[in-house]
C-alpha cells in the first residue's frame, strides 16, 4: 500500500499516528499549514490513495482542494473540530469510500476528538459527559452516517420555584445510574439537561420501556422528594437523521413527560 497523506495545522498528529495507531514514518506523509504543499509532488511521488484532513483551517482546506483538482482518485476523510467545519468540509469533498487501511478510521477520529475535547474543557468533570458543543459534534456525526438509534434528553427539575436546583452529587449519581443501564450511550450535559443517543434497531415499545427504566433508576439515584425528571425521545430514522429535528421534538416529547405524570419519557409522535 502506498503512504497515506495527513494535512494538518501543526506536527502534533504525528504522536497519535505514531504513539497511538502503532504507525511507522514509512507509513504516511505528514503536511502541516506551516509547510508549502505542492500537489504535483505529493501526487507524483508519494501517489497516496487517501488523504487525512485534520484540521479545517484555510491552508488546509486550499491544500485539499489542489489535491483533489490533481487527482479525481483521491478520497479524504475529514475530521473538522467544529460543526460548522465539518458541513463545510462535506460539501466540497468526496466522502470516504470504500478502501484498505492501516487502522480504524473511527477509532482515529474519537481519539482526535477526546484529545481536542479535553484540552478545550468540553468534558464536564462531575459526570464525565461531553458539554453540549463537543455532544452536539459527536451526534451530527452519527447522524452523517444514517445511525438508526434514539435520541433523548431528560430534565432534572424542582417541584418547587423555592427549592434548590438537584446538588453535584446527585446529578453525578443520576448519570452513574444512566451509564450503569446503557454502558455505551453517547451522553451530553447542559445545564440541568442530559442528553443521550443510542444506536437501536428495537422496536419503539421495547425502547420505551429500558428508557423508563433508566429514568426511573435515575430518579431513584437522586434520593430528593423535591426533584422530579422530565425525559422526551425522537428516533433518528423517523427524523431523517436532522440534528435539529432531533431536538426539536425530544424536546416536545419532554413536555408530555412533564405534564403526564412526570419521571418517565415519551416520544412526541
């Protein structure tokens, strides 16, 4: 296989490529922004049949574009940091088809992520949650790629205007008892809302009841008479896979919830 091309705003891919992925410098060319990139070169020497774009800055974009002006074989896989990078990315390239490589594509991706992520503080340190730009990233993603599952969110609310807000400890037991019933759930946290997708095949009733479950072993892990929760659910299929639209009607689901008796969830249509 010929070497792979990374573009990248700085050297520092080189270590998870390295350190993490087991890779060898025989492996892949690395191209910072701050190097010239030629795209002849890159073509006619090193004739890579991907390239990597890590990053969404204008040197990067450019470079990709030269690329791909010199080669309609070359396919990229973007990894933009941002949501709005990210769409912009998608437009002007070809998504990655089907190919041989050395790792993981996802796997590579997730650890760009978790590194980024965490030196941005986008990781809530109480729960170990994603903070609501970083969820809302990791989503988008899922839904780029058509993943049928659930999409909900659930409100950690007070029976009373004088109460206080549910204290660290029991928003942090409440997400212990979440993650305890859906191990592998992508799970965000905004204020006292927390979001969650899961991908799922299952029947919406058989859904249903495990999420009444967890909003009940939630509830339970809180130990307050004065909190109760509000959770609403919207399936990605029935949506299109919109983030938006995901949104948009777990949020009136959560509302029903609310006004129907309340710590259980409902699905808006």
């Amino acid at each position: 296989m010929n070497k792979l091309l990374v573009i990248d705003e700085n050297a520092g891919v080189s270590k998870v490529m390295s350190e993490i992925l087991a890779l060898e410098s025989s492996d892949y060319t690395l191209y910072t922004a701050a190097a010239r990139i030629e795209a002849e070169d890159i073509l006619f020497k090193e004739k890579p049949p991907i390239a990597l774009v890590c990053g969404d800055s204008d040197v990067c974009v450019a470079a990709a574009e030269s690329l791909q002006k010199k080669s309609k074989e070359l396919r990229f896989l973007l990894m933009s940091r941002n949501m709005d990078g990210q769409k912009s990315l998608i437009k002007k390239f070809k998504p990655l088809g089907k190919i041989e490589l050395p790792f993981d594509p996802d796997e590579f991706v997730d650890i760009i992520d978790e590194a980024f992520f965490t030196a941005q503080d986008m990781v809530d340190e109480l729960t170990g949650l994603y903070k609501k730009p970083a969820f809302d990233m990791k989503l988008q993603r899922l839904m780029n790629k058509k993943t049928v599952g659930t999409f909900f969110c659930i409100s950690v609310d007070s029976y009373s205007f004088a109460s206080n807000p549910a204290t660290p400890l029991q928003f942090q037991m409440s997400v212990y008892a979440m993650k305890t019933k859906l191990p592998h759930v992508l799970g965000g946290i905004h204020g006292n809302t927390i979001y969650g997708f899961f991908p799922t095949s299952e029947p919406r009733e058989t859904v249903q009841k495990k999420l009444d479950e967890v909003v009940q072993l939630m509830h339970d892990a809180v130990e307050g008479k004065e909190i109760y929760l509000a959770a609403g659910a919207a399936e990605s299929e029935l949506y299109d896979f919109v983030v938006e639209d995901l949104y948009l009607y777990a949020d009136k689901g959560m509302e029903f919830s609310r006004n129907q008796g309340k710590n259980c969830i409902r699905f808006f249509k």
